[in-house]
C-alpha cells in the first residue's frame, strides 16, 4: 500500500533545523516514528502531523497556488462561513476565523477614501447577511485594519498586506462573487 506524499515546505531551513534540535535535546532513545513526524510538523509550524496533514489536504482541495504556503484548513474553514454568493453567513465562533473574515471584508472597502459610519456600514451590510455591521466596525478597528476619528465620524481603511491565509481566502471568495454574478 503506497502513502500519499504530504509535502513539507518551511520558508527559513534555520529556524527548522533550531527547532528540531531543541526538541532531540534531552531525549535518550532515539524517537519513535510518530514522534519524529511530529517534531518535523512543529518545527515547520504546525502543531503536530495530524495539523500538517489535513492542511495540506484542503490545500489539494482548494487548489491554491503553488508557491503560497499557509494554513489552508483555517482557509477552508473560513470559507464555510461565507454563502455561494460571498456573504458572510454568521459571525463565527472562533476567533482565528473571525479574524479571517474580517479580512474578506476589508479588501471590500475602498481604498484611500474617507467614510462615513453610514457608508462603512453599507460596505459591510453588502458583505455579509446577519445583520451587524457594529459588530464587524468594532473587529475591524481592535484589529487595525480600520482607523476612525474619535469622535466616530470619519473611517479609512489602513492599507496593509494580508497574512497568506487571508490572501488566500479573499481570492477564494472573489471566485465564488465572479461565479454568482456569471449565474444571473
């Protein structure tokens, strides 16, 4: 029976090779080999190989670009949230996934222009379907992608590159509005 080749990327060889030293120090018996796929997985950043694997399995799913490495099951649980239009469905209960979807909804707002708390909220009503846009107003300044005055009368979005998960969910959900609008 022949295994699926899970692929192992790390973007700095140093800090791999640091972290798998840190975790063989100390041990007595060389480590069994379940240990050792977990230490690799750790030392590329995922929490163990179970982590590692269902990653790179909703990468597949996804079909991602090659050269963007990331944690694809956050994407794909991201993209749960949104509906076959690209509306944020509901508010999730996770904060990383929270956080991801407050991505998607800033790439929505414009760029370099000044809004109201109405037009904000506009742009947000548009990008999502329960119905709170205070809610995503308050995600979106506690995490910095939005500055207001502070008498809350002028919004700007602060123009930033998204972590890789973020990129990926937001190009993700670009397809699922270009196939929406195909389908009317």
């Amino acid at each position: 029976m022949s295994k699926t080749p899970i692929p192992l990327v790390t973007a700095d060889i140093s800090k791999f090779a640091r972290s798998l030293s840190q975790q063989l120090t100390g041990t007595d018996a060389p480590p069994s080999h379940l240990t050792l796929l977990n230490m690799l997985a750790r030392a590329a950043g995922f929490r163990n190989f179970q982590h590692l694997n269902a990653a790179k399995a909703a990468q597949a799913r996804l079909h991602p670009t090659p050269a963007e490495t990331c944690d694809f099951r956050r994407v794909e649980r991201a993209l749960a949230q949104f509906d076959a239009t690209g509306r944020l469905r509901q508010w999730p209960a996770r904060r990383a996934i929270q956080d991801l979807c407050l991505w998607v909804l800033w790439a929505n707002v414009p760029a370099h222009a000044t809004l109201h708390e109405r037009d904000v909220n506009g742009v947000l009503n548009h990008g999502h379907s329960f119905d709170d846009p205070a809610q995503l107003r308050r995600g979106l300044l506690s995490m910095g992608l939005l500055t207001r005055n502070r008498d809350g009368s002028d919004y700007r979005r602060i123009e930033q590159r998204p972590p890789p998960e973020a990129r990926a969910l937001i190009r993700h959900i670009a397809e699922r509005r270009t196939e929406a609008r195909k389908a009317l």
